[in-house]
C-alpha cells in the first residue's frame, strides 16, 4: 500500500490513510485537497507528505481527489508550515486561511431509501428513524442538512448510521464549491428624455430638491449611474423618482477583482505631525542600515499609525522596490487565540515548550 499524510482544517494533528487501488500512481504535491473518511463523515483535506510507515496500525483509504495541482507553490506552502510551527497553529487551519473563501469545498451526504427500507413496517424501529424513512419515501432524496432542519440536530446522526447499517437507507457524498454570492450593483436608468427630464428637475426645484439634483445628475451622465455613485445625501430620493416612474433600476453584475475603471480622487497630500514623522524617520534609518529592527506604532484607532506606513511604502515604491503589507483581520485573532491554548495545555501539564 502506499500510505500518506494528511491534515484537515477543523482538528488539529496528522492522520495517516492509504490510497486506493485507481490512486496508486496519481502523483500527489504538497497542498491537494483530498476527500478522506473522519469518523462518521467526509472530510476536506490536504495531502502534507508520503509516509512509508503509519502511526495506526489499520488505515482507511482515500476517498477522491479534488484538484489536480497543489493550490500553493512550493514557497508558499513551506511558508505556511513554518506559520504553523512558529504560531503553535495546527496546520490545516493555516493552509485553509491562506485560501479564498470561494474556493474552499464542502462535502455533503444525500439520503435515499434503499429498497427494504421501502418497505419497512418493523415496529422495533425507533419513532425518529421511522419519521425519516417516511420523510425520504415522500422527497425521495434528502441532504444531511435538510434533515436536521426537519429532525434537529441531537441523535440523528446516530439514527442515520443505524438505518445504514440495517441497509434501509444509502448514502451518496458530493463536493460543492461554497457558496460565494455574486456582487451586483443597482443601476439607475432615466426614463425620460434629456430636455423632458431636465424640464421635470425644474419643476422639483422647489418640493423636491434633492430629487431635481438627482435627475440633473442622471443627466449630465448620459442617463445612467450606478447607485453608489450618487452622494449620500441624493440616494433615499432614487426611491421616490423610481415610483414616481421618472427612472427605473436593473442588477449589473460586479466582477472581484482589484483593478477598477474608474479614476477615484486622490486624497490629497498628507502633512504628518510631529510624532508621525519622528516615527517615519527611525524606520526608513534601520531600513538604509539594511539591518533587522522591529518597530512598533502606538495609538488609539484613527491616530494616523498607518499613515506612516503609507509614506514609508510610498518612498520605496517610488524608487521601484517592492513592499509586502501584512494587514492584521480576524484570522490573526484566531491564531492567537489558539496559540495561547495550546501553550496554557502545556503548562498545566508540567511540560515546557
């Protein structure tokens, strides 16, 4: 058998399971995702290593393979094992949080009724796995998740193992993509004709400015905006020249991604203040000394803190170096968080790091 080494993102540890007969020469990088078999369930995982020797004595076997590449480059990868070592972080969260959430997938369970359970009428069954094999007689094909909101949560996942092992239900996995919602934007289109229109905001000059502006806006625009692209102060008068019929709304489907069309304003030049540009100083004197110094900012929210690193990104870029910025978020917190658990289960237990 050829054995592997896997981790999964919800537990923490490695686990050791062997690839099936139609696997055995599928070559296998650092990062794949595999599906592997966890308990009662599927699980996500990703392939670490080949193993000659696992560390239980019988392995279960790879259930599928996602991907046909590793989603992280070979640096990548070793980064993100050294995150794991250095941050006392399971691994599989690690490589989860490196990922955009669009691409994670999500293994599911499909119920149906096998042919006995078709026709069982034992009254040995319990009321719960009689109320599901009457649920699946009626839909045919339900979801795990269909069925807790129908049963709950609390027993019927042992309710289903059993109907399985009696040979009543089958069960059929899947992998989905998550759900990511496409991003749309509203589109405010005039109805009127330009001098008609222009006409009608004179009209509301006076009762309705805010909607005269509006119009006059739509005008000069060609006709049509994006909502978001109207001041504040102008967007709650859209719903009243959307029902007044002056202008009617559409979806626009938003494509994510970073580069946009639209020039925005530049902001302006930014004066620092005393304490800003003392900080900036320091910072850009180790940087020329090209010697390791950390620094740390310190300040209340809205202090200006990133605003010296902007200058300091700013001056680099404009000598055409390259500035990576690692900007703290939730994920961050979660790693602590973990970190200081396990360091505390350490203690308690007398052993030292």
């Amino acid at each position: 058998m050829k054995y592997v080494e896997c981790v999964l993102p919800e537990t923490e540890g490695r686990f050791h399971y062997h690839l099936p007969a139609n696997g055995l020469n599928k070559k296998l990088e650092p990062g794949m995702r595999l599906l592997v078999p966890f308990a009662r369930t599927w699980k996500v995982a990703y392939f670490v290593r080949d193993i000659t020797t696992p560390d239980v004595p019988k392995t279960r076997a790879v259930l599928g393979f996602l991907d046909q590449d590793s989603l992280f480059r070979a640096k990548l990868f070793k980064l993100l094992c050294w995150i794991s070592d250095y941050y006392l972080t399971p691994l599989g969260g690690v490589l989860k949080g490196a990922l955009p959430q669009g691409i994670h997938a999500v293994p599911r369970r499909k119920f149906s009724l096998c042919d006995p359970g078709k026709t069982q009428t034992s009254s040995k069954l319990s009321d719960l796995k009689k109320e599901i094999l009457n649920t699946l007689q009626q839909k045919q094909v339900c979801t795990e998740q269909q069925l807790r909101k129908i049963f709950g949560r609390e027993k019927l996942s042992r309710a289903l193992y059993d109907l399985k092992k009696k040979g009543l239900i089958s069960e059929i996995w899947e992998c989905r993509p998550a759900p990511v919602r496409a991003k749309t934007r509203r589109i405010i289109t005039l109805r009127l004709e330009r001098q008609a229109a222009l006409a009608k905001a004179d009209t509301l000059q006076k009762t309705a400015p805010r909607q005269a502006s509006a119009i006059r806006q739509l005008v000069s625009e060609g006709g049509t905006l994006a909502s978001t692209d109207f001041p504040a102060e102008l967007r709650p008068a859209l719903k009243s020249l959307i029902q007044k019929n002056f202008v009617c709304q559409s979806e626009s489907l938003v494509f994510r991604k970073p580069e946009q069309d639209k020039n925005y304003p530049q902001k302006g030049n930014i004066v620092l203040n005393p304490a800003q540009a003392s900080a900036l100083k320091s910072i850009k004197e180790a940087i020329d000394l090209k010697s390791f110094a950390p620094f740390l900012l310190h300040g209340v929210t809205g202090s200006g803190k990133t605003e010296v690193y902007v200058e300091l990104i700013k001056k680099h870029i404009e000598k055409g170096e390259q500035v990576l910025y690692l900007l703290p978020e939730i994920a961050v917190f979660r790693i602590f968080w973990r970190s200081s658990r396990l360091v505390a289960q350490w203690a308690f237990s007398g052993r030292t790091l």
